[in-house]
C-alpha cells in the first residue's frame, strides 16, 4: 500500500518476509552454524531455543533452503499430535509410497527399513519438530526410541527440537532425563541489540529498493524501535510496518521518534512501568502473581476463631500438650528460618503458648461453651483417645485408613500424591503431606511421582479426627 509513496519495490517488513529478507546478524549466523554442523556431523540430538519472536523458525527455513540434494528431511511445525498420528505424518512424509500404519510395530519396522536404504544411498536424514515445548512427555519418549535407530558407526536418524526456553524446563523433568542426556549440541537465540536492530532494518529497506535507508527510518526512530520491540525481530517488523503506514496515512512522509510510541500503543500490549517511570513491554517484566486478598470481616473472623480454639486448648495440661503437637506440622523450610533466628520448635511452641493466653487478657472468650476432647499421648507416641464428650472417631472402610500401623502404597497411573495421601488418612492438609514428605526422603518434588514408586504412610502422631 505504501511501497509506492517511498518508491519502494515492495513492502520491506512483514510477519512471513521473504527468504530474499533474511538478515543474518552474529546470533542469526551462529544459530545457522549449529543447525549446519548437526546435519553434516550427523550429531543426533540438537537443541535450538528462543524468545518468541527471536526467528528460530526463520533459521529453520534458512536451513532447508540450503540443504543439499542427499539431504532428506520432515519438518513438523504443528506437533500436537498423538502418538499415532505422528507415525502417520513420519509415513506420509518420509516414505516415497503411501503407507498405512495399521500398528506401531508395523511402522517401526518399514521405518527403520527406511533410514537404513537412505544410509545406503549416502543420503542423511533429518527430522525437525518446532515448537517442541507443546509436545507431550509421552510423544517425547517415542521421538527418542526413534533416535535408537543405528549402527554401531553412527546415527540413522537426526532430530533437531526447536522450541521457546519452557522446552528447557520440560527436559529438565525426571521422565526426559534420558532425552536430556542425549543432547549434545545445543543454541539459544537472544534478540538483537540496538545495532543489530539498525542493520535489520537497513537491510529490509535495502532489499525493498530503498536508496536511502536512513532517509525513510532515521537513526532516531530506529533506536525508538529498539526500544518498544526489544530487539525481537517479529516485533520489528510490527513497528516498522505501522510507522510507515501511519506516516502515509497522514500523507507526510517525515517519521518520528513519537510516532513509534504511538504505534506500539495502538498495539495495546501490556505494560509495566519500570523503576525510571519509562514503560517497557510486559512480557519482558518478570512479575509474581498476586496472592487472592482475604476480606477484612472474614480475616479477623478466622483469626478469631483460631485464637478461641488454641486459648481453650491451653486451658489444660492436655492443650498444651496438642499446641505443642500441632506445631510438629510446621514445615521445614519454616523451622529453618525459625533456627537461623535463633527459635528451635520447642521455643515455638512455648511462643504460641504464652501469645494464645495474653490473648485472653485482651479477647473475652466464654470458655464453657468449647467442647474439647481430652486427648492423651503416650510416651511411645501413639495416640490414645480418653472417653470425653468430642464425637467419636469416624470409621471409614472405603478411605482403607489405618492410623495404627504403617502402609506403604505403590503409585498407579492416576495417581497424585495429596490424593494418596487423602486415601490414607481421609484429608490431604499441608502438614500431613509435609509429614509424609519428610518421610520419603527419595520425593523431591510431591507434584512429580513416577508409576510403582513406593511411598510410606506412617501413623499421624494424633488422632484428630473430629
């Protein structure tokens, strides 16, 4: 549309540019060289990562366009697949002849039929998956059983994965770590700086047919650019492409640094005010997530009641004794910063002790009216309950619960750990699952258990099932 009022041939930035747009600057040239050297070595296993935005894909087209004729490859851009359903792409893809896959057995074998007649033909063969962090840990796990496919000389198959930096943390995970492990060449692809940034666009401009980069974008507008896109280069070409649509809609063809502004405003990305009080875009700006705010009435109503159950516990020898029980469940982490201050648990307790009855100084509490259960421990640890007037224990044979005895469970598909847990002792409350935990040193991670992992559930060391 505007390619005529700047005598340009073409318009120079687009979200799909041609390969006659490519620029190759220091990171661009690097990523290309790796990509390069793991077809020609045929080095299994490459890792390329990025930014959205930061032209991983562009590097992959810029690759198969320079591959040579003994190259043979599948590209797979959308890897939202099945398992099966990436067998049948592999077949439709890679086979010269239409094949159905009736089984996976069927297919592994024609597969592997086919590497070996390419070998034999001194033709390699390259399979690329992009946006590999969207690829699920089961279709990972067939993607590397194919990587088994060899001689004992060298490699059948090439696998390049190319993904955003969550890829990263998806390897990282117990059931990839043999897929990490096969990793040997790996590239991460950082956005340009500010003088990259200038050689992009003066490159676009060029090809388009421009005599005077500098004239249409100046050094100014350029670093303004740079600013708002961050050096990505998708979002260069947004910003470009719209600056120079909003200088020809107003029919003037000076472009300056404001105009840059308000284009990417139009944008309406999200923003966050950094400590300079200069905007930058959001997703560049690590940020937590806000804790859900508790209502003021509802707040000090909870705290309330809790300060109405502990004094009546601390009423009696027996409370004090449960006080000191229930700070058993205070987690780890806890205790340390607890420890590092100078408290070990025992002065803990005695601090929630002695602040629940000041409370009774200040809140007035008809003590009469809570009913607590005498509850009694034993010296080996064991709970017993005393007759009182609390509610009886509920019995519950579906829960298969037994508070007397250990039980070590084997984890089955489905399983999680609060939900086994739950199973065991009725409830899955942070303290259980922290005791449990500390239990079972071999978990690091309770949101992370493997199928026919064994988890031992000790007895609670009180029965509070009121």
């Amino acid at each position: 549309m505007y390619a005529d009022f700047y005598n340009l041939k073409e318009q120079p930035f687009n979200l799909t540019p041609s390969p006659r747009f490519l620029y190759l600057g220091e990171v661009h040239k690097e990523a290309l060289a790796v990509l390069t050297y793991g077809v020609v070595e045929r080095k299994g296993f490459v890792l390329l990562t990025g930014e959205t935005g930061t032209g991983k894909s562009t590097m992959v087209h810029a690759l198969l366009a320079n591959l040579d004729r003994d190259v043979k490859y599948v590209y797979l851009p959308n890897p939202l697949l099945s398992a099966k359903d990436f067998m049948r792409y592999l077949a439709l893809t890679a086979f010269d002849k239409t094949f159905k896959v009736e089984s996976k057995a069927e297919f592994l074998v024609a597969f592997e039929h086919f590497l070996r007649e390419t070998l034999q033909h001194q033709k390699n063969f390259v399979l690329i998956i992009d946006e590999t962090q969207e690829v699920s840990l089961e279709l990972l796990e067939e993607v590397r059983l194919l990587s088994n496919m060899g001689t004992p000389e060298e490699k059948l198959v090439n696998i390049f994965l190319v993904g955003q930096p969550e890829l990263n943390d998806k390897l990282q995970l117990p059931r990839c770590r043999a897929l990490l492990q096969r990793i040997g060449t790996r590239y991460h692809m950082r956005p340009l700086d500010l003088k990259g940034t200038q050689e992009y666009v003066a490159t676009a401009l060029k090809t388009a047919g421009a005599q005077s980069p500098r004239g249409i974008l100046p050094n100014g507008v350029v670093k303004a650019i740079f600013k708002y896109s961050q050096g990505y280069p998708r979002m260069i070409n947004i910003l470009a492409d719209n600056v120079l649509l909003l200088a020809y809609s107003r029919g003037n063809g000076k472009i300056t640094p404001s105009m840059v502004k308000q284009c990417y405003d139009e944008l309406r990305p999200d923003v966050s005010t950094s400590p300079s009080g200069s905007e930058e875009p959001k997703h560049l700006v690590t940020t937590k997530a806000a804790a859900p705010k508790v209502r003021p009435p509802l707040k000090w109503a909870l705290i309330l009641v809790i300060i109405t159950a502990l004094l009546a516990l601390s009423m009696s020898q027996h409370g004090r004794e449960v006080v000191r029980q229930l700070t058993q469940f205070i987690p780890v982490s806890r205790l340390s910063t607890l420890n590092e201050a100078g408290q070990n648990r025992g002065q803990v307790q005695d601090r929630i002790i002695r602040t629940v009855q000041d409370e009774s100084r200040v809140i007035s509490v008809p003590v009469r009216e809570v009913s607590v259960g005498a509850i009694a421990v034993s010296e080996k640890g064991k709970n017993t309950a005393q007759p009182s007037t609390a509610p009886a224990p509920r019995k519950d044979s579906a829960q298969n619960r037994d508070n007397g005895s250990e039980k070590i469970l084997a984890v089955k598909k489905g399983d999680t750990f609060s939900g086994m847990a739950t199973a065991v002792y009725g409830r899955a409350e942070e303290g259980i699952l922290a005791l449990v935990q500390k239990h079972n040193t071999h978990i690091k991670d309770t949101d992370y258990i493997e199928v026919g992992q064994e988890i031992l559930f000790t007895p609670l060391p009180l029965a509070s099932d009121n």
